[in-house]
C-alpha cells in the first residue's frame, strides 16, 4: 500500500512541476481537453492506463 501512495505522490509532484515550469502549455493543454468527447478522453485515458500497467510490470521483472 506504501508504494501505491508513492505512486500517487509522484504523480501529484509530476503534475505541478509541469504546471509551475510551463503554465501556458499546461492551459493550452487543459483547453484542448475540455473540448474533446468523453468516448475520446476515455480511449486515452484506458490506453494511457494499459502502458503504465504493463509498463509497471515489466519494471518489477527487472
């Protein structure tokens, strides 16, 4: 469980260093999100969520 709340923190620390190096892409970026459908933000989202999975896994086997 420490390692999924790592995960999580990482993720927080990932974000808001994008946002305090490069607030207008990361506006731009937001912009263009809101304007897409949810069946498009879910098939990126799920494919984004497979690739970190396996991605997760093949760095365990290493």
């Amino acid at each position: 469980m420490n390692s999924f709340f790592t995960a999580i923190v990482l993720a927080i620390v990932m974000e808001s260093l994008c946002m305090a190096l490069f607030p207008k892409f990361m506006r731009k970026a937001m912009l263009e999100i809101a304007t897409r459908s949810d069946q498009e933000l879910r098939s990126v989202g799920a494919t984004g969520l497979v690739l970190a999975v396996l991605l997760a896994f093949l760095l365990r086997a290493l």
